[in-house]
C-alpha cells in the first residue's frame, strides 16, 4: 500500500470520529489537503440510480480520501419532504449514504421547492424550510446532514483560522423557478428582499474571506450544455419550451435575473461554481462574462439525461446518459477534478485491483 | 393663557418662524440622519412599476429585471460596495395570472403584513426607528429595520406605501456597521421617487401630513 493510500486511509478514520463531522478532521490549522465529493439530483431513493452511485462513492472515498461531500439540489424528488420526520429523509439520504461517514453539505433545487403543482415547478419554497429544520432536528443523527440556512456559507476545515476553503451555497429556485410561489412570503417585495440579502452576503463573504479557495454551489447553473442550458436561456431546447406555457410560467423561467446574480456575486470571486440539475456531468471552461470561474455541474447522482448541444459552451469534460459524480482535491495551489460514473454500482473503469478509476481527470492552479 | 398686548408681535413672529423652519425642512422631521448627497438630475424611469428615482453620483443600476426588483448599488474604486443596495418591489401577489386579485386592503394592512414576513424571515430582528414620510404625496411609512442574514448583521431602511392594487417597498440596506454612512443616501433615494401617472383623485389623502 503506497504512501498515498495510507495517509487517505488514515485521514478516513480521522473523520470517523464524531467531532469530526463538526468540526472537520484538522487541529485548527489549514491543512495543504483537502478532498471532496461532488455530487447532485440525488433524491430518487432505491426508485433511481441514488444506491448504486453511492457505492462508488464509497470506493473512491476508500481510496482516494473525502473530508465531506457537496450535494447540489433535487434532494428529495419529486416534490421535496412535508415535515423534518418524512421518511424520504431515510430512503433518499441516510440509507443510500450509511457507510459514507462524512458530513454533507447540501443546497436546494427546484423539487425540493415543489408542491403546488407538476413536480419541480419551484412553486412551494416553504418545503425547503423542512431541509433546513432537518439539519437541527434529532433524526439527523451525527449531524451528517449540513443545510443550517436556505443559503450559507462554511469553511473547510470548520476549526481553521486560516481555512483552506471557503463554500457558499446559493438558494437559487426563489430567484428563477417555472412557476411563481404565490405565497406573500415568496412574492413580491418580500422574495425581492431575500434575493437582495442573499446576493449582498454572498459578495461580501467572498470579498472578504481570507481562504486559499473560494466555491460558490447552487442547484441551477450557470453554465450548462444539457436540457436546461445557460442561465438566462433556460428551456430553450425543451420541446415543448415550457417557459412559454402560458399562465403559469414565471417571468424568472428562462434565468436573466439568476445570470445577473451570479455574475454579481459570484463570477471572478469563486474558483469553481458547482451546480446540478441537467443530469450530466460537465467540468466547462470560464467564459468572458464570469471572469476565472470554471463550471461543473455535477447533477447525475441519480438521474440521467442525455447532453443536448455539447458545442453550446467550451468543456474540458462532458458525459451524459448515465449516472455519476465528481471528487475533488485540493492540494496547496493546486485543484484536481475527477470525474467518475457507474453502471449496477460499479465504475465504468476500474483498475487490475478492482478499485475505480475516473473517466477524467484535470488540474489547474489556482488564478488570482 | 392670556398674552400681554406687547408681546403678541414677538409670539407671532416666533410662530410665523416656526412654520418657514417646518415648512422648509426636511418632509421626514423623525429623521437622524445627516444630510442627503446631492442626486443626479437624471431620472431613472421604472416603467414596471410606474415611478422614477433620481440616484446620487457614483450609484449604479444593477438590476432591473422587469420581474422581482429593481435594485441599485454604490460604486467605489470601479466595484459594487459589498453588502450596499437599494432596491424597489412591488407585492405582486395580487396579480398571479389565473388567480383572483387580492389587493392590499391599505397601507396598515401592507405593512403589517411586510412586517410580520420580514419578522419570520430574518433573525434578531427589530423595528429600530419608526415614522411616516411622504412618496410624491403618497402616505407611506417608514422602518429602520435591524435584522440578520445568514450570519451578517444588517440594517435596512424601508418605505412601504400602497398605490392603486399593489404595495410598494423601498429599501436600502446594509452591514450593520456601515448603516449610518449610507443612509442619507437611501432616504434621499426613496424621496426622489416621483410617480410618472398622475395619482387618481380617489387615492390622494389631502390631509395626509407627514410627521
């Protein structure tokens, strides 16, 4: 067993201790490592491919080290949870992930938004209070569910007063959803004032961390060559185009004000902006308008979708029709990005040992 | 009490006094606040919501989707202050295609409704300062508001006023330790709205006086 594996192995177990799971796997001082999962549309329960991706996660957490796992949106399909003791807490979170010991840090996606209407329509954002209420309640045993707020931010490692990596997490369904919540607390001046909040801490957050790496993650993304598309054209490969359908589509449908957000608070600041909802998996290179931030959407956790105009925007990676994730490292200066994906709980490659091995892999340094 | 013939020239200048001080001063006397920055002449047109504002120099429009809000934000140094804005919605509950119009019953009942969301939205929250001001001869009132985000203290100052079928909110907020430098500018902001139709006979409240 190489160096390598000894030290993740030795980091695993670290992590196994309670404490831990609060407070990361440090003695207060930024670590030069740290490794993460990135995965999202997770919540299908045993329905989708939730189980058998969770078993490679296992395997690359095994070998390779994970401190924790970012989850980005679609926790709970098709339309979220009613209560903080909803059994899909169980089938869609805690069973699929039991042997994954390491806190998740999750944000919000439209069907967890949802309960009016069809499913994901972004329409009852009162069900994502259940998520949060989920992170203090007394099923959410070693507190390994993480959403303290409908937007929040967190550091890694948590005890660090130099950490290596500062996360937000954007509520982003009230700010672009198919159809409007029609609810006072989520219309009008009331919703205006949330997303105001919202953006104002987010950009003052990242202007003013002092950590090496700084990550936005958000359920819609910004950039993406799946059904959904860019921020600001959402749906427009959708056939029908549901934006268009008349009475109940939100003017917010097709993402201008989510674009102008998260270029305002996020772009240039945040290294990697990670997101979900198309159901693929795509790392996508920076573009004009956002400045050095790079783009991965990682939204086949348990869904899949085929891609839908890969030229849309330049990638350094794309896969679509079948279920995965991403893990990631941060060492010093330096991220590296892997992609894997799997088929009946097993990686599309494997080494001579069985073990997994990702169907891509990237480093870059980080870009001031 | 009875005034002695010879002082009632002095009692009468005092007053006459009194009301030029009232009359030329600010419309809003509950106000602390120092004086306002000067606004740019140039009328901002929300044609959404049927107003214009007038900015002071150095601010910026960064948000005008038509849609939720309206918001504007100071400019330092070539970049948005973080944590700085000024934003204008409106209570658009009422208008949700195929559903029936429910419009606020009146200014009490837009407020106190505004309050008591923000009050279950935010964390420590306080009504700080209270009073009524006048939007363009509209009655609207005011709330210096203390509140916490995620984990940032705020303070917002917020207008809210009813016209026709919809609630109007105007607030400019920012880091709690950076209230008192802007809030000249988010009052100044807020009283340079003028509506761009004129306001119908039914809704003007001609003995609206603000305190």
């Amino acid at each position: 067993m190489g160096a390598r594996s000894t030290a993740a192995l030795r980091r695993v177990a670290s992590c196994l201790l309670p404490l831990a799971l609060l407070g990361g796997c440090s003695d207060g001082e930024a670590p030069q490592v740290v490794r993460f999962l990135v995965v999202g549309d997770t919540g299908t329960g045993p329905d989708g491919f939730q189980y058998d991706v969770a078993r490679v996660m296992e395997q690359v957490c095994a070998q390779r080290g994970c401190d924790f796992a970012l989850v980005t949106g679609d926790n709970i399909y098709e339309r979220g949870v009613t209560s903080v003791t909803d059994s899909q807490f169980e089938t869609a979170f805690r069973t699929p992930y039991a042997n994954l010991n390491i806190p998740f840090f999750v944000t919000l996606g439209n069907h967890d938004n949802t309960g009016n209407t069809a499913a994901g329509d972004g329409s009852n954002n009162g069900r994502g209070d259940f998520q949060v209420d989920y992170t203090y309640s007394p099923g959410n045993v070693g507190r390994k569910w993480n959403m303290p707020d409908r937007y929040f931010g967190f550091t890694w490692p948590q005890t660090a007063t130099l950490p290596m990596a500062d996360f937000v997490s954007i509520d982003a369904s009230p700010i672009t959803h198919y159809v409007n919540d029609t609810s006072r607390q989520w219309s009008g001046d009331t919703v205006a004032t949330y997303i105001a909040d919202q953006q104002a801490f987010i950009a003052d957050r990242f202007r003013s961390s002092q950590a090496r790496w700084k990550f936005a993650f958000a359920h819609h993304p910004y950039l993406s060559n799946g059904e959904h598309g860019n921020a600001g054209s959402f749906e427009q490969g959708t056939q029908p185009d549901v934006c268009t359908i008349p009475l109940l589509v939100s003017a917010t449908c097709r993402g201008a004000e989510y674009k102008a957000f998260v270029e305002a608070a996020v772009c240039n600041e945040a290294d990697v902006m990670f997101s979900g909802h198309d159901h693929e998996l795509y790392w996508l290179q920076p573009t004009g308008a956002c400045g050095k931030t790079e783009f991965i959407v990682s939204g086949a956790g348990s869904k899949t979708r085929v891609i839908q105009a890969p030229d849309r925007n330049p990638a350094y990676f794309q896969v679509g029709d079948i279920p995965g994730f991403f893990w990631v490292e941060l060492n010093g200066d330096t991220f590296t990005g892997a992609a894997y994906t799997e088929t009946n709980g097993i990686s599309t490659r494997v080494d001579t040992g069985g073990r997994p091995l990702p169907v891509f892999e990237r480093s870059f340094r980080r870009r001031e | 009490m009875s005034v002695p013939r010879r002082h009632r020239g002095r009692q009468a200048a005092a007053v006459a006094l009194l009301a030029l001080l009232v009359a030329c001063g600010p419309s809003d006397l509950g106000s602390r606040a120092k004086a306002p920055p000067p606004l740019l002449a140039t009328e901002y047109p929300l044609d959404d919501y049927g107003l214009s504002l007038r900015l002071p120099a150095g601010w910026e429009v960064s948000a005008r989707p038509g849609a939720l809000r309206w918001q504007a934000v100071p400019i330092e140094n070539g970049q948005p202050v973080p944590g700085v804005y000024f934003l204008i919605a409106r209570d658009t509950a009422q208008s949700v295609p195929g559903l029936p119009p429910t419009p606020p019953a009146g200014l009490g009942s837009f407020v106190d409704h505004s309050e008591a969301l923000a009050r279950k939205d935010s964390r420590r929250y306080q009504i700080a300062a209270t009073g009524t001001v006048a939007l363009d001869g509209r009655k609207a009132i005011w709330h210096e508001r203390a509140y916490a985000t995620y984990t940032t203290a705020r303070r917002s100052y917020s207008v809210m006023t009813v016209r026709g079928d919809h609630g109007y909110l105007l607030s400019g907020s920012a880091p709690e330790g950076q209230y008192r430098r802007w809030e000249p500018a988010f009052r100044a902001i807020a009283g340079s709205l003028r509506w761009r139709e004129p306001v119908d006979a039914a809704a003007v409240e001609p003995s609206f006086d603000p305190d």
